[in-house]
C-alpha cells in the first residue's frame, strides 16, 4: 500500500506540470525538500530512527579517525591553522569522538578551525549539542565553498550514498535515462525510461556498447563534490577521508535502495519518510581526484583500514576499563560490527585523497 505523503503531493504536482524526474532529481527532493525532505525532518539515525551508522555503533569509529585526522596534521607540518571539515556529521558523534580522542595531541586543538557542512537544521542542532563539551566553536555551512581558504583535513561518512544518481539503461542499442512519473491513476509514483535517447557521454567508457538491458548508474553531483574537494586540498594543501558502502570498481548496475525503519523498502513507497541512497563508486571518484591533480590513496575495505589503525587493540583496552561483562561484551561486539566482513567491514570502502607532496595517508597504504 502506497502512502499519500506530502512530498507525494509535492511530486506530483512538479510531474504534472513539468514531466517525470531524472532519479537525480527525485533523490533530491526526497532527501532535501527544504519543507517534507527526509534529512530536512527528522533525525533518522540510532536505534529508533532508520537505520545506524558506525559513529552510533562504536565510539572506537571516531576516536580512530580523530587518530588519523592529528596523524595527518602531523605529516603536513602541524600547521598553526587548519580547517577541519565534516560533511554531513549526522548528530556531531564522530566529530565529538575524533575530538575527545585528540585532547592530548599537543596543540592540535588550538589549530583546528570545525567546519561542518550540513543541509539539515535537525541535525545542526544535535551537533550542537554534540560538540558543547568542547572549545570548538564549529561554523555551519551549506556547502565546501563556504570553507574560507586554506590547508584542510576534511572526513566523510556516508555523505557520497546520500548524493543524487542518475541511472541509464541500454534499450535497443542506445541509452535512455531512468524517470520517476505517475501512474495512471496518477495515485503512485512509478519508473519509467526516457522516451529519447541520452549522450553517450553520461555513460561510463566502457560500458557504451553494452549488451540491451544493461544498466549504468553515476553520481554527479558526488563527482562535483570531489573535484572541488580535491582541487581545493591539490591547491592549497591537506587530506580527505571518503569512508561510504560501494564498489572499488565501476561496474554496470543500479543500486538504488531505500530504508524504514531499519528494513529495506521500495524506493517509491513513502517519498520524504525513508532514506534514499545508492552505492558509492569509489572508482569514478578516484579518477576525478586525480583529474583535479591530487593525490589518490586506496580505496580499501573499512575492516584492512580500522584494523591498521589499531582497532582491536583499542577495542581490548576499552572493555578492559569497562564497569562490568554485559559492557565489555557490547565494547567488543560494536567493535566487531565495525570489522566483520559479513557486516560493515567488507561492504564499505576508505578512499584517501590529498595534496600531491603528502606521500601516504595512516592506514591507506
Ligand atoms: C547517513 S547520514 C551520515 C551521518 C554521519 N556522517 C554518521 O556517520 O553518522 C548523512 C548526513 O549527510 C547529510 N547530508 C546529506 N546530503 C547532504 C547534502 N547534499 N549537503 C549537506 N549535507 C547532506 C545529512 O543531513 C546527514 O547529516
């Protein structure tokens, strides 16, 4: 059964007088209506939101990247000033962690500008409060552009899967692009192929001749982030961390998803009330980071790059300090989930890009 909601109605007047949406277009509107988008209402995160995220399952997450985050502004000469720079930190948890974990780092604090780059006021506001046990004082922004110039360490977790798509499909030897429009009853949403054909050129190299029925999915908008990311850190100096579910090569395929309630769910059912993401092609970004002339590192898996930074060390030391066996056991068993290859470990990936003089990046090797 199909939910009448208020996106819904949002959409179908937009279809009625303008036509069917690319997918791209629908993700965003899903995600980021300034009224009835998901991210705009809610915060969809923990154990009674939608779904969880490894920041909400193991402070281990954070504190490994704080780690990582002072081992790299070490490499870049400890700099007296840097920007530090989150894109979409969900409820500051990371950020709060990666802050703890780095209280003693001999004036890495004192040169960390925080920036965090959120659409979101529900979340704004949980990052606030997140962050008010430091001297923080982070600057909210809407995009990267709004960074003021300058060497920056930048982390992102599942920011690029919540980018638009575009989908294509190979139909009769050309490529139509995939549509979101009405039914005729104009009471649900459904797909639909474009009724021309697209420009080659949306459709990665070597799938252009691909077999009928194929299907080529890529993020422009996540490419854009990345080359104004890795142009600005190839320019001016610093790193990146891209950690996101997807594949290390690019390959055919769709990988639209959506999420309720902790359960996938059709991605048409209930605009502006579940998660819409798709996987990340950490390939195609790789390529245009270097494009922008900086330097690529990995990607590898989240379980090769947090056990090189000493997870499971730090994961024994935490449940040995713990108050009693029931915390110890969930210590190791987030920990675990974080790691384990039939869970998050093998299924999400660790790009690192940086300034070309930065030779290698902790546990990207
Ligand atoms: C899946 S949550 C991840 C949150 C956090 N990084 C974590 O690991 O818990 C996605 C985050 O990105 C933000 N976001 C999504 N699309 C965005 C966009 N286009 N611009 C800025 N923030 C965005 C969301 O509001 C949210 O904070």
């Amino acid at each position: 059964m199909r939910s009448m909601t208020a996106l819904f109605a949002h959409l179908r007047r937009r279809i009625e007088r303008g036509g069917p949406l690319s997918v791209a277009q629908f993700m965003e509107e899903a995600l980021g209506h300034p009224e009835f988008g998901y991210y705009t209402t809610r915060d969809p995160l923990g154990a009674r939101g939608d779904f969880i995220t490894a920041p909400e399952i193991s402070q281990i997450f954070g504190e490994l990247i704080g780690a990582w985050c002072a081992g790299v502004w070490r490499t870049m000469g400890e700099p007296a000033a840097f920007h530090l720079v989150e894109l979409g930190p969900g409820r500051g948890t990371l950020m709060a962690d990666a802050l703890h974990a780095t209280k003693s780092v001999n004036g890495f604090h004192a040169a960390a500008n925080i920036h965090l780059i959120e659409m979101s006021t529900a979340l704004s506001e949980k990052q606030r409060m997140a962050l008010s046990a430091y001297d923080a004082e982070p600057q909210w922004h809407r995009d990267m552009s709004q960074v003021p110039e300058g060497p920056a360490i930048i982390v992102a977790n599942e920011f690029f899967d919540a980018l638009p798509v575009r989908q294509f499909q190979r139909v009769l030897a050309s490529w139509r692009e995939r549509m979101v429009g009405l039914n005729e009853a104009k009471d649900a949403l459904v797909f639909q192929l474009s009724g021309q054909s697209v420009k080659q050129h949306f459709v990665p190299e070597f799938l252009r001749d691909a077999a009928d029925g194929t299907w080529a999915e890529t993020s422009p908008a996540g490419l854009r982030i990345m080359h104004t990311l890795a142009d600005r850190l190839a320019g001016q100096g610093g790193a990146a961390l891209i950690i996101d579910y997807g594949h290390m090569e690019t390959m055919p395929g769709e990988t639209l998803q959506a999420v309720q309630d902790h359960r996938f769910a059709d991605v048409l059912e209930a605009p502006g009330e579940q998660d819409v993401t798709a996987h990340v092609d950490f390939a195609a970004l790789g390529r245009t980071a270097v494009n922008a002339r900086a330097r690529v590192h990995g990607p590898v898996t989240q379980s090769a790059f947090l056990n090189a930074l000493g997870l499971p060390m730090r994961a024994d030391r935490l449940a040995a300090g713990a108050t009693n066996d029931t915390q110890a056991a969930a210590v190791i068993s987030g920990a675990g989930r974080l790691v384990d290859s039939t869970q998050m470990g093998m299924l999400f990936k660790v790009l690192g890009v940086s300034a070309p003089d930065i030779d290698a990046l902790p546990g990207l090797s």
